[in-house]
C-alpha cells in the first residue's frame, strides 16, 4: 500500500525563495530590519510575588487593625469616585512595606515596547513554517501563474536541493495542479492550499479544497488585508492573513480521515508498518497491566495478535457480543458465525489487517510503529480526527516511559467539555408539578434499566475487550476476498442490505403476527419477548407512526382495551379495565413503567445504537414514537 500524503501549495514570492525572516510592514518587508530597531527594551526590578504561609499570617495579623481605617478611607474615596484609584494605592503601599518588611529579593525584569515607528509592524518567519511542514510530514509545492527568471530557478533549485520544497509548478489556473495531486497521492482533505487572489477561492474549491467558513476550511489568502471603516472602501479582505508562519496552525498535528469506519473515542489501536520483534514482545508482555491503567480512564489498547489468538481460543462471548453489537448475525447459527470469524481470523496476518484498517481510514503517512486513536468527542470538527504517537525506543526503559507518560495524558475527548452554554428544554426550566405527571418523568422513568437488563449489560460490558474488534471483524467480513467463499457469501449479503439510517447502523423490519407476537425477520427472525401490556402499549405506538402525546393518550383507551383483549389471557373484565385506566391516566407512572419494559426487550437483544430505532422515545411534551420507518412495520393481524 502507497500511502498519501499531505501538502501545502504556495503562491511563488521573493519572502519564500529568499527564506525571508524579519519583519513586515504594511504588506512590505523591513529589510536589514533588527529586533533592537523594532522594540524598546527596558530593564526594571520587581519584587517576588510568592508568599510563604509564615508571612501570610504575620500579614492577616497587621492588616485586620487597620480594616476600620482602610474602609474608612475607601468610603471617602467612593464619594469622590476614586475607589479604584485608592484601592490600588493601599494595595500598593501594603506590599511594598511588607516586601520590605521581609526583606524580600528584587528580580531583574525586561519589557519589549514597540517604537512608535513600527507600531504596525509584525513578525514572518518562512524558514520557521516551512521546518514546521516537515516536522508535519508536510510536503510543500510552489506553483507560479508565470516562466520564472533565471535567478529564481537558481533559488528554487537550492529550495529543493535543501528539503524545503519537493518541486515548483508552472500554472495557467490551479486545476492545473490536478496531475500533480494524482501522481503524489495527495490528501486533500489533509492539506492547505494558500492563495494571492481571494479571486482564486471558487477555482479552489472546484479543485477539491474548500474555501468556505467551519471546521472543513483548508484554503487561506496570503495578502495585505485591507482594514477600513464599516460601509468605507476596502472591506476586510476574506480570509487573509500577512504572513505565512501565522497559519502555521493550519499545518495540523491531525489526521483527517474519510470516516471513523470502526474506531470509537475509547479505543487506541497499535500499528506498524513492518514488524518489530522486541516491540512486540513488550506490548505481548505488558498488555494487561497497560489496559488495566487504561481501564481507569474508560479506555483500551488493541493489540491485533492478541486478539486474534483470544479470539480464535474463546468463540462464545465473541459471538455473543458480535450478535448484540450487530443483530443482522442472529441470521447465522452459532456454526457459521463461529467458520467465518475463524476464516478471517487465520487467514489475516497483522500486517494485512493493519493494511485493511488504513485503506479503509484513508489517512495521509504519518510515522509508524505508533498508537492511533480517534478524538470524536461530539461535534462535527473531531468526528473523523485523528491523532498518533510514534513509538521511539532505545531499551525497555524507553517503553516504559512512553506508556506511562501516553496513559498519564490521554482521556476519552468531550467537545463541549469547555463549553459555556448549554441549550435546554422549556421543560428543563420550569417548575416540577405538584402531582406526578408521567410526561414531565418520561424521561428519566422510561430510561431506567430493569435489574435483568442491568445483569445482560454488566455482563456485556465484561467483555468490553472485545467491542472495538466487533466492528473490524464485520468490515472484514464484507471487504475479504479470500478465505472460506461459502461463509463469506452468506454473509456479506446481510450485510450490504440497504436499511442504513446511519451510519453502520442494519435495521430489521419488525412483524406482529395474526397471534400478537413481534418478530424481527431479518435478525434471524428473533422473537421480542413481552408481557401483555408493554406489548399492548407497543402495538398501539406501532399504529401511529407520528406519534401520540402523553397528554392525550386516554384519548386512545377504547383502542387500547380492544389490543388488550386480544392480547392478555385474562378473563377479568374489571381488571382489564382498570389496567387501561391507570395507563392513561398522567397522575400514575404506569405508562412509564411499560415503556421502560419495552426499551428493554429491545436492549436485552442489541445494543442501544440499534435498540432506539425500535423502542418508544421522544421528548418532554411532544408526541412519544417509534423512530423506525413506516416501511418497515409489517402488522398482519
């Protein structure tokens, strides 16, 4: 596999092709231009501004005499609105005599003033950004709308020849670039096209780049930006920047990739380009007192040979877990899931499933041996990020340290972490009834995991080890060309069925039989198991696709009694009636209570990515409904 690569393409100037690092200056460059001609540095002596907990106390006890004074003098201040003023002076005043007081050691201090002169000026720096694309694994291009001088392919040459440009290209328009990018194997999505002519930004982003506002923007104009008042001539230009060492930020650490494909936050996945014998031995050896510290912090490393030998040893919680993960296998006996897991499994060397992984991820080169992992951490800027820790070594020690200091800082990411807002529900806002109202309560009622549904998931999350690799296998399944052709063909059908709401995300139709039974027939046609009212409150949701609210639900009870009849094996007529009553009735949590049950039928049998298609949801005083597609609810009684 060839992999791609990132780039940066440059707009051919005279800052670049004489490694220009000084000064600019209303968009011109301050030649022979020093720091010591630019700035004003004075030297002054400050006291140290720790405090020692001895020196703390002797404060407290000199300075609470002196409070009524102090307030008194402020108070005055206020009236002839100096209370700022007078209170920097007592603060003042206070430190210097205990700094005195203690005989505290001055330090020495530099400040850099800007003459006058240069007040505009600003600070490039091209040999700076052009180290910090090859510290990036950034390969860097010129290209140039004209024949360059004589003397300019002498510079360009020495730009080659010293690794800081690959080559330079001779343009009519950039889709000329075309060819290039092809040859190269250039990401796109990975790489930064830098622009004269905010007239070039539309060709741009028929090339392939984007020129626009958010997070998917890689294209920046390098040109004098034009400041002006609102409504004056010269608007601000877009998107422009001075000087090119100020977008060295846009020349990311991160990797973008085409998707997540299997990856999730709390995964960590080790990856090599070829095999390192001592490498591996330590992470064979080491591998669960890392995940233990790893398990701390909600996350795991997989380790591809140890899975593949765990795997090949102890087929039952895999095919457990795989079926829960993925229903659409239900459809496979234990048999055929158990022949197509080992096919891929012996058949696939670590090499080759490293391979898989990155063709499918579709990342640009970055170093390897390494620890890739992705940072979706829930808005759209991280969902296909990645970063990766190249692993160097010269012994054992080395490895211990990279692993402890790798688990010491990283965490499962949270993109709203930082976030200083929060958008929130009317209902979020206002007051609880007085009464139990089952609308207001459906949330957190209706969520409430079972005690036997607590058990399945505990139980699940046991073999948590296994959970990253669910998904791996089941690309596998679909993508291998070789191995067991019998297996493998019964499986990739399931697999490419087009029911995808989103995103590795199959979905069963789901069938209520002449006798009320529910069925989902695309999942090995597995019966979800129900008690007669959850099942009646299921059905009637199942009738209107665009819901009901909860507010009006006692509109429904002749309906609901008429499934309950048909369903329950009582024969009470008071007590099926009473049993309708309460459910309809908002004052008792009895509708709740059988949504909770439905819910867990459904999460008993998969995982809740899949089971909240299925099960009834919705928001705090709108309609309650089923998410899954009208096309697929299939009632024959």
């Amino acid at each position: 596999m060839i992999d791609s690569s990132k780039a940066v393409f440059l707009p051919v100037d005279n800052r670049i092709l004489t490694l220009f690092k000084g000064y600019i200056l209303n968009g011109e460059p301050l030649l022979d231009v020093k720091e010591s001609d630019v700035y004003t540095v004075t030297e002054y002596y400050e006291f140290s501004d720790s405090i020692s907990k001895r020196e703390l106390i002797i404060r407290i006890i000199v300075i609470v005499p002196l409070v009524p004074l102090f307030i008194l003098i402020l108070l005055i201040a206020s009236i002839f609105k100096r209370f700022n003023q007078v209170g920097d002076k007592i603060k003042y005043i206070l430190d210097r005599f205990f700094n005195i007081f203690f005989k505290k050691k001055k330090e020495l201090r530099t400040s850099r003033i800007k003459k006058k002169k240069y007040d505009d000026a600003i600070e490039e720096d091209i040999p700076e950004f052009l180290n910090h694309c090859k510290k990036n694994f950034v390969k860097v291009y010129l290209y140039s709308y004209r024949e360059l001088t004589f003397e300019e392919k002498l510079k360009v040459e020495n730009l080659i020849s010293s690794g800081f440009i690959s080559s330079c290209q001779i343009v009519s328009k950039l889709s000329n670039l075309i060819p290039l990018i092809s040859d190269e194997r250039i990401s796109l999505r990975n790489s930064l096209l830098i622009i004269s002519d905010s007239k070039e930004k539309e060709e741009a982003n028929l090339l392939g780049f984007y020129s626009g506002n958010g997070h998917k923007r890689n294209v920046e104009l390098w040109k004098k930006r034009k400041m002006s008042s609102e409504g004056g001539e010269g608007e601000l230009e877009w998107n422009s920047q001075e000087i090119i060492v100020g977008m060295k930020s846009r020349i990311e650490y991160y990797l973008k990739a085409k998707s997540n494909t299997f990856f999730t936050n709390d995964t960590i996945l080790f990856i090599e380009e070829k095999r390192d014998e001592f490498l591996n031995n330590y992470i064979q050896q080491n591998l669960k007192r890392i995940n233990n510290r790893l398990d701390e912090k909600g996350m795991r490393l997989i380790y591809f040979p140890s899975f593949q030998n765990e795997a090949l040893k102890y087929q039952e919680p895999i095919l457990e877990f795989i079926r829960y993960r993925l229903p659409i296998l239900y459809s496979l006996t234990d048999n055929e899931l158990n022949d197509a897991i080992k096919a891929i499994l012996q058949k696939l060397s670590p090499e080759e499933f490293y391979r898989i992984v990155l063709e499918e991820l579709e990342l640009p080169f970055f170093k390897r041996p390494c620890l890739l992992r992705n940072i979706s951490g829930g808005f759209i800027n991280t969902e296909n990020k990645f970063t990766y820790k190249h692993i160097e070594y010269q012994s054992e020690e080395d490895l211990d340290k990279l692993f402890d200091s790798y688990i010491q800082q990283v965490n499962i990411p949270n993109d709203s972490k930082d976030v200083s807002y929060r958008i929130v529900s009317k209902s979020q806002l206002a007051t609880p009834p007085a009464e139990y109202d089952a609308d207001w309560y459906f949330e957190s009622d209706s969520k409430k995991d079972t005690d036997e549904l607590k058990q399945k998931i505990d139980a699940i999350k046991e073999e948590g080890k296994y959970g990253v690799m669910v998904e791996a296998i089941m690309y596998m399944l679909a993508t291998i060309k070789e191995g067991k052709p019998e297996i493998i063909n019964k499986v990739r059908p399931l697999l490419e069925k087009n029911k995808l709401l989103e995103s590795k995300v199959i979905l069963s139709p789901i069938l209520i039989d002449k006798h009320y039974n529910i069925f989902l027939p695309d999942f090995g046609n597995i019966e979800v198991k129900m008690h007669a009212l959850p099942k009646t409150v299921y059905i009637l949701f199942l009738r209107y696709p665009k819901g009901i609210r909860f507010k009006e639900l006692y509109q429904y009870k002749t309906e609901l009694l008429e499934i309950y009849n048909k369903v329950t094996n009582k024969y009470e007529k008071e007590e099926i009636v009473r049993a309708i009553t309460d459910l309809v009735d908002m004052t008792k949590p009895n509708i709740n209570m059988q949504c909770s049950r439905i819910r867990a039928s459904f999460r008993n049998l998969m995982d809740e990515h899949i089971a909240k298609h299925y099960y009834i949801d919705g928001l705090n005083g709108e309609a309650k409904m089923i998410s899954l597609p009208k096309k697929l609810i299939d009632i024959r009684y």
